[in-house]
C-alpha cells in the first residue's frame, strides 16, 4: 500500500520524505522495533539506487519509526525459514548494502533506540552515524548460534580491528552510545530530543558542498580496503584529472579568490 502526501510517500514497512535536496527514508514498522521485511529491504534499495539517477538528491537520511531505529531480522520469524529462504534473504539484505555503498552520495543513519544485528550493520554501511545518548548496539547473531551477516564481518573489524570485532561478535554485549563513540563508530552523540535537528543540520552542510566531490571521495575510500597503496593513488590521479574540469572546481577557485563562501552545485 502507498499513500502520498505533500513530498512523502508512506510504503507499508518504508516511508519516503524528500525536503529540497535531502531524501529520508525512514524504516517503518514501528510495532516490532522495525525489524527488517522483505518488502521494506526491497523498497530500500529501490530508492537508494533511484536516488543515484537522481540529480536533485544531494543527502539521504537512513531513520527509524517509533522507539527504535531497528531491530534488525525479525526474530518472530527465525527459525522458520529454510536454507534457500535465507540464501534468498540474504542476498536482498546483501543488494541494499551493495547499493548503500555504491551511492555516490553521503547517507546518514540517525540512530535511536537499538541497532541491533543487522541493523547495526545496516548503520555501518551508511557513510556517517549520528545517534541518541540513550542508543544501544549489539550484535546479537551468536545468541542464536548464527554469525552476522549484512556485512557486518567487513564493516566491524575495519573500525575496530579484528580482535575487538571478534569479542564483539562472539559474546554480543551491547554497547551504549558513548562506548560507541569512542570505539569509532559514531560521528556524534547528541541527546534524544536534539537528533532529527543535528542530523538535518549535518544533511544539510553536506547538501551545500561538492557532492560530485564527496562521491568520488567516497568510491575511493570504500575501494580502498581491498586496493594496493600504488592503485589507490592512480585512482586518485584519474579522478583528479575529471575533478579539475568541473564547474564546483571552478566555482570553489572563483570563491577562494573573491573571499566568499562558494555555492556548489554538484556538477
């Protein structure tokens, strides 16, 4: 079921809110905590990689509905599932964080509330994590006898390193937003009643700046895991060389050189 109204699209498990150039997507079962569906996962990645095409989008916005940002998978339905049917979810849950990585464009998860299994993961994926001083994180697949999926094996130990990831993973303690914070994972800690605020703010100083840039930059970073030092500067160098010739790059050196702030646009 759709309904629109006013610049938002309410999706059954997904809500779609574009504000001038910034696209929330805000993940919307709040009854069970937002644990993931497949529709909601599907509707997701449908609207991350629209967002790619779409010129007017500068910033996406990852939320949660209700108490919670997200449950991750839904637990009421563990252990129903057959192998195919996981192989099957997995690689839907898999498509959404290929997406989310591959946007060149920055995406800001607001957390409160949980992120929990996937979803931590899911949070991981996206570019910046803003969260609530209330906010817990835990892993918790080997609870239930089941290692972490959405990436999280990629994403926990390049923060952290592998031996605090693997004591994450393994024992599933939770984390509170400051032990969070100071293990690498935050951006910033806010309290609850100043998150939607500092996160608009955050979306909106991005919006202003050179977002063909910040794509780019973005693409390296992520490729860089798995690129020597020696292709990592080519790639530098072959960007560069694209950069130099576009109209925020010209706009930046007219700004220096006239002492006023630049109005980017993105192309």
């Amino acid at each position: 079921m759709q309904i629109k109204e006013e610049g938002i699209e309410i999706m059954s498990d997904l809500v779609v809110e574009k504000q001038g150039t910034i696209l929330s997507l805000t993940l919307n079962r709040p009854e069970r905590l937002n644990a993931f569906s497949e529709e909601m996962i599907e509707k997701l990645t449908a609207e991350i990689k629209q967002a790619q095409s779409d010129e007017s989008i500068k910033v996406v916005i990852l939320n949660g509905a209700g108490r919670s940002f997200s449950a991750g998978g839904d637990v009421k339905t563990m252990g129903q599932a057959s192998g195919p049917d996981v192989y099957e979810h997995i690689g839907r849950l898999n498509e959404c964080i290929l997406a989310m990585q591959n946007l060149e464009k920055p995406i800001i998860s607001a957390v409160h509330g949980f992120a929990a299994g996937a979803a931590f993961n899911l949070a991981l994926a996206s570019d910046f994590i803003i969260a609530s001083e209330e906010s817990r994180f835990v892993l918790s697949f080997s609870q239930v006898g089941l290692i972490s999926d959405g990436g999280g094996l990629y994403f926990l130990t390049k923060v952290v390193g592998p031996h605090r990831a693997k004591e994450l993973l393994f024992l599933g303690e939770p984390m509170d937003a400051d032990t969070a914070y100071k293990a690498g994972f935050l951006n910033r800690v806010v309290s609850l009643n100043q998150l939607k605020d500092e996160v608009t703010s955050f979306a909106s100083r991005l919006s202003q700046g050179p977002t063909k840039a910040y794509g780019k930059m973005k693409k390296i970073v992520n490729d860089s895991f798995h690129l020597t030092l020696e292709q990592v500067l080519e790639q530098e160098r072959l960007t560069q060389v694209l950069m130099v010739e576009t109209r925020d790059h010209q706009e930046g050196i007219s700004a220096f050189k006239e002492k006023r702030k630049p109005l980017f646009q993105g192309k």
